[in-house]
C-alpha cells in the first residue's frame, strides 16, 4: 500500500485520563470484546476488497464484475447515495457508526463524562470515513468508462484502509476498556 495519510491529524485526538485497563475478557467485557469482533469483521472486508483491486489490476476481474464482488460484501451504503458500488459493505459500517454516534457513545459518555472529547472526535472521523466511502464509489463509478487507469481507485481505497485502521485502533484503545467497564446491550437503545 502506498503511504497515504488520514484525513485528520492523529495527534489531535484526545485521550481519557487513568483510562481503565479492563480486559474484554473480564467480567462485563463482552461489549468490549464485541467491538473488536466486529472490526476485525470489518478488517477482512478491507483486505477482501483490497484484493479485488488486486484483481482487477491483473486483469483476472473487469470493473463491473468488480463492483457486483464488492456489493455482495458487508460495508457502505449511506442513504445519501442510492445504488453505488460497495453498497452492502458500506450499509454495514454506516449503520455499525450510526449505532455508535446514537447509542453508545451517549451511553458512554453518561457512565463517564471524561469520554466526551472521545467520543465527539469518533464521530468527527466517521464522517470523513463516510467521505472517503464515497470518494471509493466514485473512483469505481470512474473505473467503468476508463477501466486501464486504476490510479483513482488505488489511491481511494488506499486512503480508506488507512483511515479505517487509524480509526479503528483509536477506538479499540480509548473504548474497549470502557464498553468492558459499563456495558451496552441491545436493550439499551
């Protein structure tokens, strides 16, 4: 992968003071342990989609056959954009972050109000998430009437992969032990 950067300055993240080590695996930690479950669900589906990048590179996968492969995956679609490509993968991250900005980073910040700064700078990123969702659809929208230039592509999905992955490890480090410590259940949306 080419060094890309995020699409925010890493540096500026706020952390929580004498953060609670709590282990996903104690008492109470299975919120915790669901959180990592569910990105490295989401980990796996960037690798896949990754490879069919690869793929289409090789000339093993044409832009279409590309974009029906990535709409059978788990994570887009916003609702702002109808029909574009990755539709299943990213219905899954947008609803997986609109339960987080609706539900448990409230809940969160309810339990602990030193998580506030946290959990409003989570939700910051996954609108710039969500952006560079969009800027994938596109670059595969552009595939399709120029399928020998996959610069545009790379370079989205690269910017993707490392956004995701910052993110990701932001919120495993400053939530997990947290959601272990306080809980979330379905039953309290």
């Amino acid at each position: 992968m080419a060094r890309v950067t995020t699409p925010w300055d890493e540096s500026t993240r706020p952390t929580a003071a004498g953060l609670d080590p709590t282990p996903p695996d104690a008492p109470g930690g299975a919120a915790g342990q669901h959180l990592l479950d569910v990105h490295d669900h989401y980990r796996a589906e960037l690798a896949q989609l990754r490879d069919v990048l690869d793929q289409v590179r090789a000339g093993s996968m044409g832009a279409g056959a590309a974009r029906s492969q990535l709409n059978a995956m788990a994570v887009r679609a916003n609702t702002w954009v109808l029909g574009s490509a990755c539709q299943s993968y990213c219905l899954a991250l947008t609803q997986h972050h609109s339960m987080e900005d609706a539900a448990i980073f409230p809940h969160l910040g309810a339990q602990d109000h030193g998580l506030a700064a946290i959990v409003a700078r989570l939700g910051e990123e996954h609108r710039a998430i969500h952006e560079l969702l969009e800027t994938v659809d596109s670059a595969l929208v552009g595939l399709v009437s120029d399928p020998g230039d996959l610069t545009g592509v790379q370079a989205a999905v690269d910017a993707l992969t490392e956004a995701l992955l910052s993110h990701f490890a932001y919120e495993e480090r400053e939530l997990v032990g947290p959601l272990s410590q306080h809980g979330f259940y379905a039953g309290q949306l």
